[in-house]
C-alpha cells in the first residue's frame, strides 16, 4: 500500500525543547516537501528536496532543519529558535520537482 | 514576489446550491492546482491546470483557468454535505503559492 506516512499524528513539546517530525513515503518520487498550516491560512513551505542528499530553504525556514539521506525520508526538526513552532506540519512528495505534490496527513505540534 | 489571493475565505450554503471559490495570481502562472481539505484531514490533490482558459470536470465540480493564466475557479453545482471541506488553489510560476483557501459548511 503506497502513500506517505508521518508520525505521530499529534505531538507535544516543552518550550526549548527541539523535536523531529518524520516523514516517509514508498511512492519512489524524487521530491519532498515541508509545509506549515496555521488556523485560517494556507500552506507555507518550509523546506522542499529535489533530490537525494540536497535541500532548499523555503519562505519560512527558520527555527527549522531537514535531512534527506535517503530517497524515502525527509524528517523536519523543529528547533527552540523558531518562534511560534506550534501548527500543522505536513510533508508531501511528488514524482518529479514542479509537479503536483501529495500529502500525508500531517502532525500536530503542540509546545507548551 | 508571487502572491495568489483566494475569495471568498469562508461560504456557507444550504445543501443543493452552487458554490464558487476564486482564485487570483500576481503574475503569469505555468499552471494551477487545486486542492480539498476535510476538516480534520489533509490537503487531498483534486486537479492541476495548465492550458490558457483550459475547462475541466470532475462530476460534479468544475475547473476553469483563465485566458491570461493569472485567474482560476472552482465550481461546485448543487452541493452535498460531502462537499464540506476547505478548497486550496496553488499557482505555479517559478515557486508553487498556495492560496488561504475557501472553507465551504453545507446545511442539510
């Protein structure tokens, strides 16, 4: 069964604290993507992977760090310099760069 | 920078109306996509435009790009409490930009 799975659905953190979010997908797409939901708002990328072992900054990557090491995997790490890190985080992939990205169904960070 | 605005932000209808969101680019776009979130849930891809003042269908909703490439539109006919959600756009030129998206309630 393909698709992408993030885990786990909700998270809780301490403020200061940093905290990994991952992300894995078996769909074999070269792209990988970070984006940010707040109440009301769109989609805001964070960090995006066009490729294996290489990653662009986004509209909104700081505070935030992402690894690529494999094709399959691209966790986010929400460090204690991003300011407001309390949202929805979803990744998605897509076969190739620009085209359209799938989702998979986001985690819920909450830092107290 | 690119920037894509998206009307209205919230619309409430009473099952079998139609239903309309809006979709406007800054600039020229490569294409469009659009996208529908249930409550709850996560962005689910519903269709991608490309072609200058391309029509698209699915059932009951329909997709129209604009002649210049910088407007779009989704169109649902006689809503269903199915339909219930919010309807993201995201326009491509260089970088995708998503829009902040149409929440749609259906009353029974």
């Amino acid at each position: 069964d393909g698709g992408i799975t993030q885990s786990p659905k909700y998270l809780f953190r301490k403020e200061g604290q940093n905290v990994t979010l991952s992300c894995e997908q078996n769909l074999n797409h070269d792209a990988m993507y970070w984006y940010r939901q707040d109440p009301g708002q769109g989609l805001r990328l964070i960090y995006y992977s066009q490729i294996v072992n290489d990653f662009q900054k986004g509209d909104i990557a700081e505070g935030y760090s992402v690894s690529r090491e494999k094709k399959e995997s691209f966790p986010l790490t929400v460090t204690s310099a991003q300011k407001n890190p309390t949202a929805f985080y979803l990744c998605a992939s897509s076969i190739l760069p620009r085209t359209p990205p799938f989702f998979g169904p986001g985690t819920r960070l909450t830092v107290l | 920078g690119q920037q894509v605005m998206q009307i209205p932000q919230y619309q409430h209808v009473q099952e079998g109306e139609d239903f309309t969101t809006y979709c406007n680019s800054s600039t020229t776009l490569s294409n469009i996509q659009w996208y529908k979130q249930r409550p709850g849930g996560h962005p689910v891809f519903l269709i991608q435009l490309v072609k200058s003042g391309e029509v698209k269908k699915q059932k009951r909703l329909t997709f129209q790009f604009g002649e210049a490439k910088k407007n779009s539109s989704l169109h649902i006919t006689a809503t269903q409490t199915t339909d219930v959600g919010t309807y993201f756009c995201a326009g491509r030129n260089n970088d995708m930009r998503f829009g902040a998206g149409t929440r749609l309630t259906v009353k029974p």
